[in-house]
C-alpha cells in the first residue's frame, strides 16, 4: 500500500531508556496525547474544495459535521494541509463510518484533531524547512477550536518525570499514551525519530505476505498470517483473531494479505522477532 507521505514516528518501548539516549531531552521536545484514531490528512484548496483522505490516500467518509467546521474558516486555511486524526470514543465504529462509501448514520463523537500544517505546495514537492515551533504558531494563529476540530494540545518540559506524569495522566483519561516531538525539527515526509510515540502496550505495523490454516478447533479456519520484519524476516502471527475473523481471511485470504496490520507484543527479541505477538487489527487509515 503506498503511503502519501505523511510524517510518521517511530516506536520507544520503554520511555525512560529511550529519553536517556537523547541528549537535548526536554529542551527540544514537546509532549502530545497520542490519540488511537485514523490518521487524516485535510486539504484546503478553497471553501469548496476539502479533501480528506487517510495516509495511504483513501477517501475519508461520512464526516459531514468536521467538514463544515473546516468550510467556515476555508478563507484562512485556504492553500494547506492540515495534519491530524479523526477520533471517537470506539475505534471500530469510528473505521467504519469513515470507510463506508455509502451514505451511513455519521457519528457525531468524531473530532479532527489537528497538530501540523503544512502549506499543499510543500507537501505535494516533500519539502518544508519550518520547525515544528514554527508550524505549531502557524497553526495556532490560522485554526480555531470547534465542536468537532481541534488543535492538539502539547506541552513544553522541564524533565523525564513531567514526561512521565503526563503519559500516566493520558492512559487514565482512556488514551494511548504520548508523543514526543522535536521542536526545532522540519516535516520530514517520512518516519523519523524527530517524532517518537510512548503506547500503553508495544504495538507496530508490519505487511501481512502470507496466511496459514489453523489445527484443532480451527481446522478450515485461519490459524495466522505470516508478517514480514523491517529487516527483512517473516514470523507467524497466530493470535488476537475473533473466530469471525478466521472464518472471513480463510474464505478470502486477499483481504488480509498485502494489507498492513497492527500487531501488539511483549518485547522485540535482539534478532527483531516479535515476543507474544498479537493481532489488533488491520490498518486502513
């Protein structure tokens, strides 16, 4: 699946061992809620032209209400992408709604949470050379909060234990956990470690190659797919699947396979394999 090009980060397993290997922490970091929704990209073109699409360019649908919001301040954001995540308070409702092409109940918990901007000139020729510092007051000066778009809030650090406290606080108030950002840092168009993302649980993406049948209560049935590892290995994944969903992938091994999918674990061995690894679900944002 290609991807449009939006920034992405990368994974810390633990937070305090990751902060000690960086050397200008907190000077230049901010910390964001991360917020388990799809990630979306809007363009403004003008007040009737806006473009949602998710980060491998797929329309997003059914969100009415947030397009509105952004239609009444088109003049201001007129010629920018605004980077963000539309968010419910469920997940699955919220993947539904937005992927449904036909007309669908909208669900009015959904909120475009906005924390960049990048003007569509620079971000169609993948380069941009404003800091984060400088994008968030672009942002701050050019989008205002409503019902159902808001600016993500983040905060300036003095050091790892206010890191910490605001991570705990997050995961209480039912969120995945934090991000870290470097302030002084351009868009890059890529994953980089300028962003980094502190979950909960240790979870990743990874392209599904292959699928292999099950033995038991599951003989006809999905026993698991094969994931391809960023250095190049493949190892199964066998659980985290709903008996619907093994029913489903089995009849129809193209709707998993080639797909990128979620996958939570314990820890990632010294040779890259996934520990405990489960299946949370596929990514289609």
């Amino acid at each position: 699946m290609n991807e449009i090009g939006l920034q992405l980060a990368y994974d810390t397993e633990k937070l305090t061992k990751h902060i000690s290997h960086l050397s200008s922490f907190p000077e230049d970091f901010i910390v964001e809620p991360k917020y388990d929704g799809i990630r979306v990209a809007c363009f403004v073109y003008d007040k009737d032209d806006i473009r949602f699409v998710t980060r491998y360019g797929n329309k997003v649908y059914n969100i009415s209400y947030i397009e509105d919001d952004i239609k009444k301040q088109a003049d201001k954001l007129k010629g920018y992408m605004l980077d963000g995540e539309i968010y419910g308070k469920d997940w699955n409702e919220t993947v539904s709604t937005t992927r449904t092409r036909t007309s669908k109940k909208e669900n009015p918990d959904l909120v475009f949470y906005v924390f960049d901007i990048i003007p569509i000139e620079n971000f169609k020729k993948k380069s941009y050379d404003a800091t984060l510092d400088e994008r968030k007051k672009l942002l701050d000066k050019l989008l205002s909060n409503t019902k159902h778009v808001k600016k993500v809030k983040y905060h300036k650090i003095k050091d790892v234990d206010e890191a910490l406290d605001i991570y705990k606080n997050e995961i209480e108030n039912g969120l995945e956990g934090i991000m870290l950002k470097r302030i002084d840092t351009p868009y890059r168009f890529r994953r980089t470690p300028d962003w980094l993302k502190v979950k909960n649980i240790l979870s990743d993406e990874f392209e599904v190659v292959d699928v292999f049948e099950g033995s038991g209560k599951y003989k006809n049935m999905l026993g698991g797919v094969v994931i391809k590892l960023p250095n190049g290995d493949t190892m199964k994944v066998g659980s985290g699947f709903t008996d619907e969903e093994r029913d489903r992938y089995w009849k129809n091994p193209k709707s998993i396979i080639g797909k990128t999918i979620e996958v939570a674990y314990q820890e990632k061995t010294k040779d890259g394999k996934l520990r405990n690894p489960r299946f949370l679900r596929i990514r289609m944002d």
